[in-house]
C-alpha cells in the first residue's frame, strides 16, 4: 500500500500574518556605521564636548575602510553638528556641544510641510510652559529670580522699543524659567517650539495694528507668572502661563482648531 502524502501543517493565523508584515532588509552603508559608531562614543561620554577624533588617515586604518566613505561619515556628522572641522587644520575634527538648532530645522520643516499645525504647537507650548513655571515656583534660586526680574524689567522698557527687543527680553524671562525648572529636556523641547511658533507668525506679530497693546498685555501676564513665581505658587504660575499664551498666541490659529487650546485653560 502505498503512503499516503503527509501535507505541511497550517501555520498558525499569527504566524502568516507576522510573516506578511516584514519588511526588506535595508542595506547599510559603510558610511552609517561609522556614523553610528561616533554617536554611541558620545553617548557613552567616551567622546567628549571640546575633544578631537582622530585624523581622516588615522581613521581610515581604524575603520578599516576607504579615505571617501570616511569623509562621507564626517560630512554627515559635521551637517548634523555633532563635530566640526576647520581647513588646514593638522588635528582631527573637534566634538561639539549639543544645540538645539538640528531640532528646530526639523520642527520648521514639519510645521512647513503641513504635518505639524500651528494649533498642535501651540499646546505643546502650553503644556511645557506651565510645566515649567510650576516646578519654578517650588525649585527656583534667589538667582534665578533676579534674572526673571530683569528679564521682566527690560520687556517693561521694551514696550515701546519695537516687537524685536520685546521678543528677546520676552525669551530670556522663559529660558530663565526653564533653567529655574531643574528639568533639560523641558528647557531644550521649550526652546525648539518656542523658535518654531515664533518662526512662522513672528512677521504678523511685528507688523500687526495692535502690536505695542498686545505687548503691554503680555507683559501684565508675565508680571502675574512672575508674581506667582516669587511666591512660590506653582498651580497659579502655571494657570497665569497658559492665559498668557492663549491671550497673546490664539487669535493666529483658525477659529475651528481653538478648542484644543481653549480646553487647557481651567476657566
């Protein structure tokens, strides 16, 4: 008798459908890798703000690859404003300090590219500001007060000054919050949506009609977040900083996406 034909078992459904969800696998260039090994040194802190890497040939024997796939990786490094290199300079290229600015090209071109609505940051905005006035008010040093102080003092005199001098005392009262909060990554995540809100309205606020009162009004709310601050009332600071920036930033955002603003105000 002749056997009979066993056929495959069935995978089970998950099994397929896990399979049908793979993806091709991507080709890494040579060039990446060295990318990546950089960034991991820096992350692990064996590679240092102010440090130099190796020179192009020295890297090129410990790579083990060509002279051009090492430039390659150092042109990336250098556009992302990890290391920078000087012409003719003997040493290797030096490691910098972290900025925000390769965040915030990429949030302008978010933002630009209708992914990300002014709506969407100006709540982000929100959220980080009243955070960090909160943990101002219970953290913040007699310092760090002052510099509020003058920061409120020099908007005061910048009122009739111009929007571009109010603006900057506007964002030195903010990056001294920030710093009062104890906490990085709101002062660096701030400070990327703060440039990108300011980058795409910053022209309607300089040249609208009611320009100068739309500072002075401003200022009145500052003047309640610093009061708040001093105080050492976090939940009023924090109520003071959303009222300020809904009153100052809202009439830029269309009508039909206010709600998500308006539902963070508390009254």
């Amino acid at each position: 008798m002749a056997d009979t034909p066993v056929s495959s078992p069935t995978p089970p459904a998950s099994v397929a459908q896990a399979a049908r969800g793979f993806e091709p696998v991507r080709s890494v260039r040579l060039y990446e890798r060295i990318v990546e090994q950089v960034e991991e040194a820096i992350a692990r802190g064996e590679l240092r703000p102010g440090q130099r890497l190796p020179s192009e040939r020295e890297l090129v024997v410990q790579f083990g690859t060509s002279r051009a796939t090492v430039r390659e990786a150092l042109r990336v490094l250098e556009s992302n404003g990890v290391v920078r290199s000087r012409p003719g300079d003997p040493n290797g290229p030096e490691i910098l300090p972290f900025t925000t600015g390769g965040l915030t090209k990429q949030m302008r071109r978010l933002a630009r590219a209708d992914g990300l609505s002014l709506s969407q940051l100006l709540v982000s905005r929100m959220m980080l500001d009243s955070t960090a006035n909160r943990l101002a008010a219970v953290l913040r040093t007699e310092a760090q007060l002052a510099e509020m102080d003058a920061a409120i003092e020099q908007m005061r005199t910048s009122v009739d000054g111009g929007y571009g001098s109010f603006s900057e005392a506007d964002f030195a009262f903010h990056e001294a919050i920030a710093r009062a909060s104890g906490n990085t990554l709101i002062q660096v995540c701030n400070g990327v949506v703060r440039d990108t809100v300011l980058s795409l309205i910053s022209d309607k606020i300089a040249h609208a009609r009611n320009a100068q009162a739309l500072m002075k009004r401003s200022l009145g709310h500052h003047e309640q977040v610093l009061a708040a601050i001093r105080a050492g009332d976090g939940p009023e600071a924090g109520r003071a900083s959303l009222h300020s920036l809904y009153d100052y930033y809202a009439s830029y955002v269309p009508k039909a996406e206010r709600a998500a603003l308006e539902a963070l105000l508390d009254d």
